[in-house]
C-alpha cells in the first residue's frame, strides 16, 4: 500500500513539473505584458520598460568605460537605480505628449516640419558618411548598389533610421513648443540682473586674484568679462612659421633625445640599485655594472650628439624663414600698416579670428598662454604702439606689436547687458520649466507598480 502512494506523490509531481513547465513557457509572453506604468491615459508594459532599462544600462555602462570604471550589470542597487531612471522618464514623457496635445502643440506646421525634415536629413548623412568612409573606403561598388550597401550596414551597426530619427526630431520639436508655452512669460527684472552682475564681478576678481592667468585663457575662450585685474596689456604679433621640413626635422630630433633620455634615466636607476660597493660584486652583478655604466656613457654620447644636431637645426630653420622676416621688418620701417602686414605674412591662425584680430592677445607677466620667449618680449616693450624686434620661439620668428592696456576693474553692467540677460532669463526659464513639469507629473498621479519588475 505504501509503495502505490509513493508512486502516486510521484507521479502527481511529475505532472506538476510538467504542466509547470509548459505554464512558464507560455506566460512569457503574458509576462511581457504586464502593466508596469498607468499615466497620463496610456499604459507601459514590463517589455517596454525593460527595454529602457537596458537603454539606461547601456549608456551608463558606456559613460562609465570612458573613466575607466566598471559597471556590474548584475548589481541589484544598480539595477533598481536604472528602472528608476527609466521610469522617470517614460512618466515624464508621456505627460509631457499628453501636454502637448492638450495644448494643442503636437501638430507641427509647414514651417517647423521643414525644420524637422532638414535635422533628419542632416542627420542621417552624418550617419550614412560615416559609415561610407569607414567601411567603403577601397569599395568598387557605386550608385545605387553602394547606397544599399551603406545602408545594410548600418543596420547591422544600430544606426537609427530615417523613420527613428524622424520621429526623435518631431518629439524635440513638440517639446520645445511646450516648454516655449510654459516660460512664455519669464522675464528678468532689473535687480535680477545687477544682483547677477554682482556676483560674477565677485567671482571674477577671486578667480583672477587666485590665477592672473585665468584672465588671459577666459578672454581667448570668448568668455564674457565681469572683471579686468591689474597688470595686463593687449598684443599683436606677426609669426613666421618654420617650414614643414625644418619642423619635421627638429621634432624628429626632439623625439630621440627624449627617447635617449628615457634610456640613460633607466640605466642610472638600475646602476644605482647596485649599490658603489663594487668590491661586494659577483660575476654577474660585476658583468651587469659594466654593461649599465657602458650604457650611460654611451646614452651621454649620443643624447649630446643629438642636441647638437638639433642647434643645428634650428639655426638651420631660423635662416630659412630670416629673409622673409627682413622683409617684414623693412616694410615696417616704411611704414606700411601692421595689421596689413600681419594678414599678408602672419602664420599664428588664432591672430585671423575675433577677438583676437581685432583687440590682440592679452598678456601678463604672469600669464602661462604664451611661449616664454612671447610673453617676456611682449612684456620688455614700453609703450603702446611700439614694435619688438624679431623674437625667436619655438614657433618661428615673432614681430610684436604693443596694442593697448587692458584697464583694471569692474566692466560696466551695460557693457555686458546682452549677455548677463540672457544668462539669467536662460536660468529663471529653465527653473519654471522644471517646476511645471514637476507639478504635471505630480497632477497626473501616475501608478507605478516597480515590483512587477523583478
């Protein structure tokens, strides 16, 4: 009797284990619908949120790689931070569709789709050359056949297609117009703006006050000033470069002497982890001083072969481009302007764009921009308008050109009106954007069932 209930458990088992099986196998599907998110009159399943998941997963793993970091995939905390992330953001999109249409915004006009089909356009090539260039470089396909090809493999990449990236425009596109709807109405006040101003006149003169140097990097950087600090002055200059192959010659000589160096730096190292005690030595350690000490006599040698060859070759390169600055030099003494002269003969591109082209470079004596032989030269001249004598750099040859001063202090409030508006008009929409969006999510009470996840 007891040997058939066994058997009976046993095959009452067997069935469960089967049947469950099968259940498992057809619920996947089910599963896959299940209701994660309830906004805003739509509904997102567990498919669709896992699959942003993966997508927040992605990026930051990737964002990780780029500092060297690893990212655990499998990590619980990780995993629930990402479906958080998700969530968030399909909430917030969802509310902001459902704003939009509410708005009366989601429908583009003729001429906000031409906007969009231009960005798709435009994006889509970006894509296409890329792929063109990379992987069709030495093709002999052509026409329509290479297009195909193109196209097939960047589908076989990821790339988006047109019909994705469509869309992605269309959604930015909507969006902007509800956030233009939502700050319409943002102004800045007069306080606003000077108490802005105030600040960053503050912070300007501690950061320079701190770096003096950090002037002369904002001012080429097209930051806007607040702040001038004392002891700067605005130069011009006209450089003859050396040539291509007086360049390559005396970095290929540079290069060797490093190389040289790194050598004789490892053998005095090792030599020197022997110990003086040369009495104390075995065969070997006796052998393997003698090769060391062979090797820092020999690297010595060479390294001042090399410099001498490399004075050469930079004496060499300051004679090949002399004769042109002569001529420079003697189209000055005429008279000629020097801006003029500076557009004709001048090789540094960043005297051929603004600000620069039109105020100079600012320089101090404290300022690490430059080339020391640039800064010291520019510094040595006495007064506005006088002209250096030619400057040797490891650049060429510079003629330099006292400018202006730049005057310490505070730069007035409407000097930098425009761009101090903008900056806080930029911020106070940027904050009321934030806030309506937070209250719309808030007022669309969205049902979130995160435990259906795991």
């Amino acid at each position: 009797m007891r040997k058939r209930v066994i058997l009976a458990l046993m095959l009452v088992f067997a069935l469960v284990a089967a049947s469950s099986c099968s259940l498992i196998i057809k619920d996947e599907e089910v599963d896959k619908q299940t209701p994660i998110i309830e906004v805003a009159g739509r509904t997102f399943t567990k498919a669709e949120v896992n699959e942003q998941v993966e997508a927040v997963m992605d990026y930051e793993e990737y964002m990780y790689s780029m500092y060297g970091i690893s990212y655990d995939r499998t990590d619980a905390s990780t995993i629930s931070m990402a479906q958080d992330s998700a969530i968030d953001a399909m909430v917030q999109q969802a509310v902001l569709e459902k704003k939009a249409a509410d708005l009366g915004l989601d429908a583009l006009s003729e001429e906000e789709q031409a906007e969009v089909d231009e960005a798709v356009e435009s994006t889509y090539t970006i894509y296409f050359d890329s792929v063109k260039s990379t992987d069709f470089a030495d093709t002999e396909l052509d026409g329509e056949e290479l297009d195909a090809a193109v196209e097939a493999k960047m589908v076989e990449y990821g790339y988006p297609t047109r019909e994705e990236i469509e869309q992605n425009e269309t959604d930015s596109k909507v969006l902007e117009k509800v956030r233009a709807e939502a700050v319409k109405d943002v102004t800045v006040t007069e306080e606003e703006l000077q108490e802005a101003y105030n600040t960053h006149v503050e912070s300007a003169m501690t950061t320079y006050g701190n770096s003096p140097s950090s002037y002369g990097t904002d001012v080429q950087n097209g930051a806007t000033i607040y702040y001038v600090p004392a002891g700067y002055r605005y130069v011009k200059h006209i450089l003859i470069e050396f040539t291509d192959e007086n360049s390559q010659a005396i970095s290929d000589l540079e290069s060797q002497i490093s190389q040289k160096q790194t050598e004789l730096s490892t053998a005095e190292t090792s030599l020197a982890d022997l110990g003086e005690d040369a009495s104390a030595d075995d065969e070997a350690t006796a052998q393997n001083r003698a090769t060391l000490s062979e090797t820092v006599e020999t690297r010595t040698a060479e390294i001042a072969d090399l410099e001498s060859q490399l004075g050469d070759a930079k004496e060499a390169a300051y004679a090949a481009i002399q004769p042109t600055v002569d001529e420079v030099e003697e189209k000055l003494a005429a008279g000629e302007d020097f801006d003029a002269l500076m557009e004709q003969y001048g090789q540094d591109p960043g005297m051929q764009t603004s600000p620069a082209k039109e105020n100079g470079y600012p320089v101090s004596a404290d300022s690490t921009n430059w080339v020391t032989e640039f800064r010291d030269a520019a510094m040595a001249l006495e007064n506005v308008g006088d002209v250096s004598e030619p400057v040797r750099s490891e650049y060429g040859i510079h003629i330099i050109k006292y400018v202006s001063d730049a005057v310490e202090g505070e730069v007035g409030l409407d000097a930098v009106r425009d761009a101090l508006e903008t900056e806080v008009l930029t911020q106070k929409q940027d904050e009321a954007y934030n806030a309506a969006v937070e209250a719309w999510v808030e007022e669309a009470d969205a049902k979130i069932y995160k435990d259906r996840l795991n």
